[in-house]
C-alpha cells in the first residue's frame, strides 16, 4: 500500500523524516490450531500490510495515532500498562516486552495504519506487533534479532491483549519471502521456505464480514483442552509434553481415558499435524489436487472435530466446493469468523466470484469481501525509505 499519506499525517502531526516501516498480514494454507501444540503450520506473508512512520522524541511519552481510525492517544512512558484504549494496547505490548528486556524507551512517536481488513482472520494485529517492534529496535538500536522480535510480539498478544495464540502469526509476518510459504516446525522453529507456483490457480480470501464474540474464549479453551490430552497421554509416557509427540495409533490406545470431547479435539490435532506434511510434500510434486484435498478435509477437522467453524465459515467453504471453480477451499485463522481461503482456477475467477458473492448474500443477507492476495515479503523497511 501507499506509505506516504501515513508519513505525511506523521509530518503534520510531529516532525520530518520518521523511519518508514511496513509489515505485512499472513495467510495460512493449512496447519490450523496445531502451533501451540508444537506442531507444524505452512503459512505465508500477503501483499496487505501495515505501515508505520515513527522517531523518537524527547518528552517521555508514547504518542499514537491510529490512521484507519483518526484517532490519537498518549501515554507518559513511565506509566506503561495496558489501557481501555485497545488498538493502543497492541503497541504498548511490545514496548513492554522491550522494558521487561532490560531496554530503555525514551519517548516514542508513532503513526500507523494499513489495508489488511480487522477481524478478519488475516493477523492484523501481529502485523501491527511486529512493525512496531522493529521499529522500536530501529531508532533506539536495540540489539534483538527476529527470532527475539517474533517471541516479543507474540508475548505482547498474551499479555496486553489477552489470546494466548502460537508462534504462526508473527513467525509468518517477520519472515514472510515473496512467492514463498514456510513449513514452521514451531517446536524447533527450523523452517522451509516452499516456492509456490501456482500457475493455473490464484489464492482468494473470501471473507464472511463476522467475528463471532467467543473468539478469543474458545481460542483458549481449545489450547485448555488439548492440554488435558497431553495430561493424559503423560501417565502413560513422560517423554510426550505435546500433542505433537502423538500419533493416531497412540491416542486410539487411551481413547477410553478421554472425555469424548478432548478425545475429539486431540484427534483433530493429531491428524492435521499429518497433513501439513502431506501437504508440503504434494506441492512439492506440484500435486495440486492432493494438496486442495488435504485442504478441504482441514476444513472438515475444523468444524466437526475442533469445533472453531461457524455457519458463515461453512456456507463459503461449501459454495466453493460446488463450484467447481475451486481445487481447495477451508477456512483460515483461529476460526468463528474471518475468511475461507480459496484455490480458485484462474480462468474462472470471475464465475467464482458471482457464485460466492450471490449464495452468500441470499442465505444471509451479507456481502462478502473478496481479495486476491500475492505472497509477499516480512516485516522490514518501506521501500520509500
Ligand atoms: C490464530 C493464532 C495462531 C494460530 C491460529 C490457528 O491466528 O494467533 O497462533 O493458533 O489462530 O491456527
């Protein structure tokens, strides 16, 4: 996107030449809800990005404005805490995990704002955690390395903003390659970067324009509840901290010692774990339809096992399937709202489009957003820089 109406608000708001900074939204191609149990995820960084202009300044304050929303705030550094000012808290997070660090934040200025759409599953929120931190680590000269700044963003979404979401969203924003997905081990952390060509496909992002309330609630309860299984499953071998350390043979063997619900969610777990593996390896093959397949029974894990679907998120997914326009469709993200992420034939983008656009609309009364997005690069300088 265009960073300059952001540089200039900054100009007119506090002085010249802030540094520039963008960082960009992800998408998932599958591995959902798998890496906070150390599993595996193959996500990327999209061309919808947030862009900042920030400087120091020397009056000991956080002064914020947030550009999508015209709307400023200011805080004295000393009196860092989460606020009732939410979007501010994002921010604030990150300056917290830098204080927590042992570094020193004088007084920053910041202006922020972008076009990756809120709500709707495609992590805004870590894109605005990790601009930030690279930011902060720009003009003061922190010496923190990505993998630091990853860890940071993701503790400033615990801490001040309350999900105690994986290491996808930020991992796949700070280090996001154009034309490139990233099998994430989010054990280890070792990744792979896999070109993706995609010729005769492009990938849309339909969003359902709902974010259901109990997000964040049921987005801890099902880490609650897989560590429940884990619990269990420890009785029998200590050596299993995750759900990552289980195969399906293991998880039948004990199935009698679940709750018929943590048996469920675990089993979901188990077995996409599996298939981002498969999935890695088929587009390795450029076997597209394996890899769609894979796609759509993520889908299925997601809304009859996991439990994270909604009947928005399910009527796309569904409208696509139909089309035959599509070779993989699921839904994206924590889930109960937000986007489905489609494969959609290139030649058939348009008929695709009418299809979603007017069976969404007729069952509930709802336009769709649609967004072809490109894979791009992570969190780093503005070009215009
Ligand atoms: C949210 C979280 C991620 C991940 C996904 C589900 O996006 O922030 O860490 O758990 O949900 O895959």
């Amino acid at each position: 996107m265009d960073i300059k109406p952001i540089k200039n608000k900054f100009k007119e708001l506090f002085s010249e030449n802030p540094l520039l900074v963008r960082s960009p939204g992800r998408i998932n191609l599958i591995g959902e809800h798998t890496d906070y149990n150390d599993g595996f995820v193959f996500p990327a960084a999209i061309d919808k990005e947030i862009c900042f202009a920030v400087a120091k300044n020397n009056i000991g304050k956080f002064r914020f404005y947030a550009f999508n929303l015209n709307e400023g705030f200011e805080l004295e550094v000393d009196k860092l805490a989460k606020t009732e000012t939410l979007w501010a808290n994002y921010l604030l997070g990150v300056a917290a995990q830098y204080k927590k660090a042992g570094y020193q934040i004088k007084g920053v200025d910041c202006v922020f704002g972008g076009d990756i759409p809120m709500g709707a599953g495609l992590s805004s929120s870590a894109a605005i955690e990790n601009g930030f931190a690279f930011a902060l680590k720009e003009i003061f000269g922190f010496e923190v390395s990505k993998m630091d700044m990853i860890k940071m963003a993701q503790k400033a979404e615990h801490e001040y903003v309350g999900v105690m979401c994986g290491i996808m969203d930020q991992f796949a924003s700070m280090n996001g390659k154009e034309n490139n997905a990233i099998k994430l081990d989010c054990r280890s952390l070792n990744f792979e970067y896999a070109n993706i060509i995609l010729s005769d496909y492009v990938i849309v992002l339909c969003d359902t324009k709902v974010k259901h309330e109990l997000a964040s609630s049921e987005y801890n309860a099902r880490r609650k509840e897989c560590e429940a299984g884990v619990k269990i499953l420890q009785k029998h071998n200590r050596e299993i901290t995750a759900l990552r350390d289980v195969d399906i043979e293991l998880l039948q063997k004990y199935k009698i010692e679940f709750e018929p619900i943590v048996y469920k969610r675990c089993e979901y777990v188990v077995k996409e774990n599996r298939r981002v593996e498969k999935a890695f390896a088929s587009l390795q093959q450029n076997d597209m339809k394996t890899f769609g397949e894979l796609m759509y029974l993520s889908h299925e894990g997601l809304r009859d096992e996991y439990e994270v679907s909604c009947s928005e998120l399910d009527l796309l997914f569904t409208l696509a399937r139909k089309s035959g326009y599509v070779i993989g469709a699921r839904m994206m993200g924590g889930g109960f709202g937000g986007c489905t992420i489609n494969l959609v034939k290139r030649e058939k983008l348009e008929d695709f489009y009418e299809t979603i656009k007017t069976g969404y609309l007729q069952t509930t009364g709802v336009e769709t957003e649609m967004h072809i997005v490109k894979i791009a690069s992570g969190t780093g300088f503005s070009n215009e820089y």
